[in-house]
C-alpha cells in the first residue's frame, strides 16, 4: 500500500448506544479491489474490516463492510460509544498506487437527545414522533405470546420498559401495577383479553429525557398563561392486539416535580405534533405524585400552567400586609384593654374580648401560611392541620360576630325604655359555650364526613364536592344575619333621633353616632359579603381588603378611644409610670352620669328620652347594653 491520496471528506454523527452507517464511494474501475476501514490518518490508520479481492462482505466485531460493487461500499458500526469519536479512513486497495480514501469526522453524542435537541424547533414535533414511533415498534418486537402470564422489565440510561403478557390459561384474577422508578400503570389487562380470544399484552415506556424535546411548548394555552413539564413522558402501547377497546380507564400514577401550589396540573397526551388534553384528566394529586386518568392510551405527561393574568398585583400583596399588622397592633391594645383596664361589674366584655382574641389568632396565621406556602404545602399533614385551625379560627371569629350583633340589638331594642340597671344578654359562660362549641361542631362534622377535604393548593378547604360550603354557608348565614340586624339597629337609632331637638349639640353628637355605628358595619364583619364581588375589580378588591382587615382598628376605636373611662384610665397608667406619681383609675362607666329624670331647658315639648338622645352619649353597659353620660 502506497501514499493515499483523499477524495472527499465527509462528517457523520452518532449517539451512545446506537448504530450509525457510512458510505464510501470509489471509482468503478476498482470493483474488484479490496476495501477496508480504519481508524486514524496514514501512515498510523489501523484497519478495523477489510475485504479481500473476492468477498464483498465482512464482519469484524462491531464493524462490518458490504461492498456493492457499484462505486460505493457501506460500512456499519454498531453499540456506539464515546471513545468511537474521531477520524477514519474508508478506502481502496490499489496495487502499486496511492490509495483511494474517504476521510471521515465521526462526532459521537452522548445520546439521542442531544442529536434532536440540535434540530430547529420547527422539525422537533416530527423528530420527536419519529422517535417515539420507531422506540414503540422496535419494543413491540420483544412481546413474545404466552399461555399463561409473563413480566418483562428493561432499562437503559434513557428508557425504562415494562412488559406484561397474559395467555388463555392464565392462573390471575388481578393485576398489579406496572412500576417504574418515575412513574406506574394502573390497567385492565384481563378485560382486554377476553375481547382478543384471551391473550393481550401492554408495554409501558418511560423516557427520561423526552421532555426536553416534546417539551411544554407545544401545550397550547390562552395569552398570559406559560407551561413547563413537571414529568418524564410515559408511552403505553398495547402490541399485536386488534381490539384495543378499554373497558374501564388507565391511571397513570406520575411522579411530579416541585410546582408551586397555585398552579394548574394538566393530564395531556401527545397528537402527532402537540399535547393536547382530550380524554385524560387528574383524578388525584399530592405534592409528589399525580393520577391521571385516561380513557384511551397513548404518549402522556404532565403540564403545568401558569396563569399570570391571576396573578396578584404586588402593590395589593404588599398593602395587604400593612393593613393585617396594623390591625394586629390595635387588636392587642384591644385584648390589653379588655383584660386589664377595671370595668363596672355591669359592663361585660366578653364578646368583644373573645372577638379579638380570635382575630388576633386567625390574622397572622392566615398571613404566614399565604407567605410560606410553597414551604407548608409539600408536607401534606402540616397543611391539612393549618387548614383544619384557620376553619375553626375564622368560624369562631363569625360566631362572636353575631354574638356581638344580637347583644347590640337586645341593647338599642330598649332605647325607648331606659332601664340602666337591667342586664341584657347571655351569661359569659353561655356565650364561651355557643362562641367556641358551634365552631366545633362544625369543624367535627366536617372532618369526620370529609376528612380529606383539608389540605387544599393554598392549604384551606378544597372545592370538591362543595366542602367548602362547611365554611361558606356558616360565614354567609352570619353575614346575612348580622346586616339585618344592622339595618334595624341603624332604623331603630335613627327613628330615636328624629325626635330630638335639633340644636348645635344635637347635630355634632349626630355625627359622631353616626360615626359609631359605621364602625359597628365593619366590626360586625358585614363588609365581608363584598367577597363575592372582590375577584371582579381590583378596586373592590382593594376596598374589601381594607375593610375585613380592619376590625381590630375599629374595636379599639369605638371600645377604647372614644370612651371616657377608658381614656381616664390611659391617663392613670401613664401617670402611675410618669414622674407624677401613681394614681388609681377605673373603667366603672359611672363618671359623667346624669339623672335620667333631669330636663333640658327650653321647649319642654321633647320628653324625656328625647332630651336623654340628644344629649348624652353611648356607652356599653353589660353585654351590649347602652347607659347614658354626657358628650364629650
């Protein structure tokens, strides 16, 4: 063999595991000379097959040559690995001449995947079904028949494969699941033979890196919305088999990615060039593993969508949060006030103070776990315990609202008949009985006729089969309830004050009772009924946010602030820790008092009730109950 001489140079490119075919022409006046394959550049180019003057095939190991005696021969190399990279040589043997050669860059990827992921977007659909159509044929052909049943699992670095037959003398009445690491198939593989004279086979694929080529952009969504894939895909095919009718529908139990709570799962299947969803939907899902249920097989994953027209303005997020801590600021002053400042044994508190109290509780919780949600959300106990406590919270927060709205109504119910001494409403230990024993009830019945009802995508109460109305139909009965008794309060007040005198003091106490009874609106939680409107403006949004998140700030005002006592009191405590001594004070609502009985001057047209309204002020007596002291 002389000095060769290059004819052409060519790149040819392969992946781990696969077989790649070269082809090598020559000029037909060599015919009959012998060919040969090698590794390297002359003179160190070491022959890997060679033929001899009189073969035209020849096999050696994983290469093999077939000269077709037609100006080109093919040489095949077969179980590629990295190492095969490089340069090689096809060529001529010429007798007392150069050689003929081909020059050839064999580029070896590591695998498939990389070859496709290389092709422009527009061509991965059609690589992409190539690929899974000839995986699915070339599997098919390791379905062998049985008599009885048999399992076949294979693996590689980028498939797992799983095969179960059945035969007409098959001992089995059920099936277990087809298991793979990733993901597991759920099917009715009895019911199939009896419709192909007994016998059927299913093979379940899981490819481990198919995702990134039939990749989630080929799931169409609406504007505003973005996809990724949240699972390897999965093919299940059922080979040799005419009757391919399902008698009931597969599931397949998917390992699934880490997702953020909010976001939607979709059960998709591959249509030749996109993921579409028709047939299959998700029957359950948990933080690691989701069920989709089909009714026909085919290639599935699964998809997640995000809709961020959904998606909370973060000026509302961030207005949310001041709003909660400001409340939760006032409510402690409230609970403070309550618990320490020295009422009248008349004035009662305990519906106000339980009120804040569950406020108090109820706010910050809801708050951290919308903040730490994708924390509390994967640990499906902790967010179904979360769930069950906020139930239980915000119920016992509407009941103490309703209980403080009906000891309002005893109250301005007897206005017309002034009666200071008399104590309306319920015992304390009656109302801690209805204000946590309702909530309780509730919260049991619940969780024993659903117990999986907790633990929703935002760890509260799920949708399904209306659960959620265990919170709703108690929350809008209250609702309801506490703005009827609202409007007859506010009728009931305002019939009262018409027949004042309207004189300068009259119109100022006007105001600041008209002021009272609005913060009542929001402390009576009315304004939450703007919850059914808030998802349709941002400005009710807004507007809704401002008002629920707000009771504490109105307890404290209308409770605290604006009475007399309570401020004497402030007075004292400041005093008692300031340098001018400490003094004792009380919360008794007997300072500023009047005799009932006493007239004012002018017209004495105005009876005594009248002159009583228009004069005197607010204060709570008992649960609820209203005396009369002088404005301030």
């Amino acid at each position: 063999m002389s000095s060769p001489a290059v004819v052409s140079c060519i790149n040819v490119k392969g992946f781990v595991g696969g077989t790649v075919k070269i082809k090598c022409e020559y000029d037909t006046s060599y015919s009959s000379n012998a060919k040969y394959f090698c590794k390297g550049q002359n003179p160190a180019c070491q022959d890997l097959v060679k033929t001899s003057t009189q073969q035209s095939w020849v096999k050696h190991g994983r290469f093999s040559l077939n000269d077709s005696s037609m100006g080109h021969f093919t040489v095949q190399m077969t179980n590629l690995s990295l190492q095969d990279s490089g340069m090689y040589q096809c060529a001529v043997d010429i007798y007392l001449s150069y050689d003929q050669y081909t020059e050839i860059n064999l580029v070896e990827v590591s695998s498939l995947l990389d070859s496709l992921l290389e092709a422009p977007r527009e061509s991965l659909a059609s690589r992409g079904e190539d690929v899974l159509q000839s995986t699915e044929k070339l599997v098919s052909r390791l379905v062998e028949p049985t008599h009885t049943q048999s399992r076949r699992n294979l693996s590689t670095n980028t498939t797992e494969v799983g095969i179960l037959s059945i035969g007409t003398n098959t001992t089995l009445t059920t099936l277990r699941p087809l298991v793979h690491s990733d993901a597991s198939l759920d099917i009715d593989l009895l019911g199939i033979a009896q419709n192909n004279n007994g016998a059927a086979s299913v093979v379940f694929m899981v490819y481990k890196d198919m995702q990134e080529v039939l990749n989630a952009s080929f799931f169409n969504t609406g504007p505003g919305h973005s996809t990724s894939a949240m699972s390897n895909v999965v093919s299940v095919v059922l080979p040799h088999i005419l009757n391919k009718t399902l008698l009931s529908p597969v599931n397949l139990t998917i390992h699934l990615r880490r997702t953020r709570p909010k976001d939607k799962l979709s059960c998709v299947y591959w249509n030749v060039s996109a993921w579409i969803e028709d047939g299959c939907h998700v029957s359950e899902t948990n933080p690691t593993h989701t069920v989709c249920s089909c009714d026909h097989l085919s290639t599935f994953a699964l998809i997640m969508t995000v809709d961020h027209t959904q998606e909370k303005h973060p000026v509302v997020d961030v207005l949310n949060t001041i709003l909660v801590l400001i409340n939760l600021v006032f409510l402690t002053l409230a609970v403070m006030t309550f618990a320490l400042c020295r009422w009248n044994p008349r004035v009662s508190n305990v519906s106000r103070l339980n009120l804040c109290v569950c406020l108090l509780l109820a706010h910050p919780l809801f708050l951290l776990t919308q903040s730490f949600l994708h924390l509390i959300w994967p640990h499906e106990v902790l967010c179904k315990l979360v769930a069950g406590v906020l139930h239980f919270l915000f119920l016992c927060c509407f009941v103490w609202m309703s209980i403080e709205a009906t000891l309002l109504f005893l109250s301005v119910r007897k206005l017309r008949q002034v009666k200071p001494n008399e104590r309306a409403g319920l015992h304390w230990k009656r109302s801690i009985l209805i204000g946590y024993g309702i909530p309780l009830v509730i919260l049991v019945v619940s969780a024993g006729v659903r117990p999986d009802g907790y633990g929703s995508e935002d760890c509260w109460l799920k949708t399904e089969n209306g659960f959620n109305w265990s919170f709703l139909g108690p929350v809008c009965f209250t609702i309801v309830g506490n703005i009827i008794l609202f409007l007859i309060i506010f009728i009931t007040i305002y019939s009262t004050l018409k027949e004042a005198r309207s004189d300068a003091s009259t119109v100022k106490y006007n105001r600041v009772l008209l002021f009272k009874i609005m913060m009542q609106f929001v402390i009576l939680g009315c304004p939450w009924i703007l919850g059914l409107l808030a998802s349709r403006s941002h400005v009710l949004e807004v507007l809704f946010l401002f008002l629920t998140s707000q009771q504490g700030t109105a307890i404290f005002v209308i409770h605290c602030l604006l009475n007399t006592e309570v401020r004497n009191q402030y007075r004292t405590w400041w005093k008692r820790f300031g340098p001018a001594g400490e003094q004792k004070g009380s919360c008794s609502g007997t300072s500023g008092s009047v005799n009932l009985s006493q007239q004012a001057s002018g017209d004495t047209a105005f009876n005594t009730h009248a002159i009583t309204l228009t004069t005197l002020s607010l204060r709570p007596v008992g649960d609820g109950m209203v005396s009369w002291g002088k404005t301030d």
